[in-house]
C-alpha cells in the first residue's frame, strides 16, 4: 500500500474503505500526496468514521457521496490545504470538530436537512467567508464558529431557536439581526464574545435568555437594539463595547448584571425603564455618563455600580422607601477627579456607614443634596473614614437643618440651608 501511494497510483476508493473499517489507517493517509478525494471514490457508504482524513494536510478537495448521512468527530479536522466541500442533501449529523482547523476553508453550504451544527464543528477555520445555513437549522452549537476570523456575513433563517455558548466568539461578523428569527429565544454565554467587527446587534423579540459577556469586548458595536422579552441583562453583557453610545432598556428587563456595561467609555446616553429593580457591581463603571437619574422602582444597587464616571455631574438616587443603598456608592479603584452632586430623594431613611467614603481618594468635591429627613446616619465612616474625610457641600431643606445640626457629627463643619438658596 506504500508504495502504490508514494507512486501516486493508489486507488483511492480502497482507501477509503479501510479508513472507514480501521481508524488507524488514517495516519498512512496523512503522509500521503492525495489532493482530491470524488464522490465515486467512496461508493454507497453511509457514514465517514471518526478521525478518518484527520490532519490530510495535502487534501484540498472532497466530493462527498449523495448516500452519505453521517460525518463522524473530527472526521477531516486539521485538513489544513482543503478549499472546498460538497455536502449531499441527506446529510444529518456532522460530529463535533468534523472541519476543526481546517485553515484553508472558504465557503461552505450546508443541506437543508441539517438541524443541528455541533460542538467545534468549524472551529478555527480562519479563512471560511461565507455560509450559507440550512432553512431547517435549529441550533448552533458551543464554538462551532469560534475564531472562524474571516466570517464576516452570515445570514440566520427564521426556525433558529438557540445559539450556544462561544458559537461566533472572536470571529469576524460585522452584524448579527436575527429580528427574522421567530423562535430564537436563547443566545449563549460569550456568543459574540470579542467579534472586533460587529457594528449593530438586533435581537428577536422573542429572545429571552442571554448568557454571560455575550458581547463583552465588542469593540466596534456602536448599535443595539434589545429584546422585548428579556427580564435580565446578565453579567458583563457588553463589558468593553467602547464604540457603544446609547442604549434604551426594554420594558420588561427589571435586572441589570455586574459589570453589564463596565468600560463602555463612549455611551452618553442610557434610557433607563420604570419596572428597573436592581443594578449589579460595576455595571456602569467608567462609562461616560454625565446625568443619572434612577427609576423609583429600583429596590437595589450594588457596590461601586458607577464608580469611575469621569464625566458625571449629577446621579439622582431613587425615591423608594424600600431602596437598599450599597455599601460603597463608588470605589476607592476608579478615581473620580470631576465634582458631581448627588440627590438623595425624602423617602430614603437610612445612609450606610461608607456610602461615601474617600479611602484612597476616591473622588473629588461633591455636594450631596438630602430632599427628605434622614432618619439615622450609621457612623462617621459615612462621609470618609480616618484621615481620609472628604470635603463635600451638604444641601438640606430649611425646615430640616436644626435636626441635622444634631444628627450629623462634629466634624461637619458647614450645612447649607434650603437647597435652591444654597
């Protein structure tokens, strides 16, 4: 058999036949200068075993039979030389990394009887540009485009219903509209993650679940229009999206994850909605907001969630008398040098020991305007702590500054009267 092949007078179809019955022929084949495998090379199989062209890295061309149902795992992975590939109709099933790093890969057009694109499938084939999905295709499965760099228009069919983690992480597509996809309700953790390209996002309506950094590190996204059917933006959703200007929430999302928009430094405009309950760790940190308003509705805010806004000047609290104030307003990691105010509404009762505390110089001037009557102040670490006290204007309504002039303590040395005359 070595020799025939070395004489390049082997007959193929024998080949194939044996690599499909031993898995351990395939490394005779990976030495070989076969550059073109035909359809009548196969004949009548039904399936292609897995790792059986593994690491060919001379092929360059395969026609596949029409009887062929079934490419099994990693059947042509590290095929670095193919070009091309003609998928017969009735195929079903392609195994998990089937075309994995297949380097010189350009274009592909799958069967329409294909419902499923599986783990890695095409992971690593920098040179794929375009891609035709099946109408029936259901699911994209975990990375099965992943680093695909050259990737740059896909179009997704109306039946799609999920899109697994890392499916297009890294890879180069510029849009990704799926308002066509009727029945697309998941999107997985890190799906887009890092697709430096992707300029717009629109979602289907009917998308309900979005995964963790599901565009985080986006860097030219500047567009996005959200999904009506979501109820959370989840963990660093767009962390990093530094081109991303303006975003409106939908009505329905009530929840706000950590570090959702940590580093978006260009977005100036956010509309927040009404049924807003809560906003995560660091979720608008050292973003480019200037004025803040947060819905009464909001029952929470997490630590240091807008820590680092150079360019705030104004962050108005919600007027809920259930609002759990944070531990740390801001944080002492993200300096904020600009001087801003901060309205603490009249149905807020309780200021938290280090809501505002400097440690480390945490930001400069501020005036803080008290609407209400602050019922208990929990200790001096509230305004600074140690040596680290900071100088801050505190704006109380007439009728309320003899009770402040009792409740704060003896370090506040100047309280202003009614906050329009101050």
């Amino acid at each position: 058999l070595t020799d025939t092949v070395s004489e390049k007078e082997a007959r193929i179809q024998s080949l194939v036949e044996q690599l499909n019955s031993d898995n351990d022929l395939f490394k005779k084949l990976m030495s070989a200068e076969i550059t073109e495998i035909k359809a009548s090379d196969f004949g009548d199989i039904t399936e292609i075993r897995p790792y059986c062209f593994y690491g060919c890295k001379q092929l360059q061309s395969v026609e596949l039979p029409n009887t062929l149902e079934r490419i099994g795992e990693s059947a042509f992975s590290y095929c670095e030389s193919l070009t091309t590939i003609d998928f017969p109709q009735d195929l079903t099933d392609i195994g998990d990394s089937a075309f994995s790093n297949c380097k010189g890969l350009t274009t592909i057009n799958l069967p329409q009887n294909l419902s499923n694109i599986g783990y890695s499938v095409f992971r690593s084939c920098i040179m794929l540009n375009n891609v035709v999905l099946p109408e029936n295709l259901i699911s994209i499965n975990i990375s099965a485009f992943i680093d695909c760099k050259n990737l740059k228009n896909i179009s997704f069919n109306e039946y799609l219903e999920s899109i697994e983690n890392d499916a297009f992480a890294r890879s180069g597509i510029e849009r990704f509209d799926c308002s066509n996809c009727y029945n697309l309700y998941s999107i997985g953790t890190a799906a887009f993650e890092g697709c430096s390209n992707l300029s717009e996002v629109i979602l289907s309506e009917n998308v309900s679940e979005v995964g963790f950094s599901a565009f985080e590190d986006c860097t030219n996204l500047s567009s996005v229009i959200l999904s009506n059917s979501l109820s959370e933006l989840p963990t660093a959703m767009f962390n990093g999206c530094t081109l991303l200007d303006n975003v409106v929430l939908p009505s329905c999302v009530t929840s706000i994850g950590n570090m959702c928009f940590e580093d978006c430094s260009n977005l100036t405009n956010f509309t927040f909605n009404e049924n807003l309950e809560s906003i995560g760790n660091y979720a608008f940190a050292r973003t480019n907001l200037s004025i803040i308003k947060i819905p009464d509705t909001v029952r929470i805010i997490f630590d240091s969630a807008f820590s680092g806004i150079q360019n705030l000047s104004e962050l108005t609290l919600p007027n809920n008398e259930d609002f759990e104030l944070p531990y740390y307003l801001f944080s002492d990691r993200d300096p904020m040098e600009n001087s801003f105010t901060v309205i603490i509404p009249e149905k807020i009762k309780l200021l938290r020991s280090t809501l505002f505390d400097r440690n480390f110089e945490c930001f400069a001037c501020i005036t803080i305007k008290l609407e209400g009557k602050i019922e208990q102040i929990n200790d001096r670490n509230c305004f600074g702590s140690g040596y680290d006290i900071f100088d801050f204007e505190l704006h109380v309504k007439s009728e309320y500054l003899d009770y402040y002039k009792q409740l704060l303590p003896n370090y506040v040395d100047f309280i202003w009267g009614d906050v329009m005359e101050a």
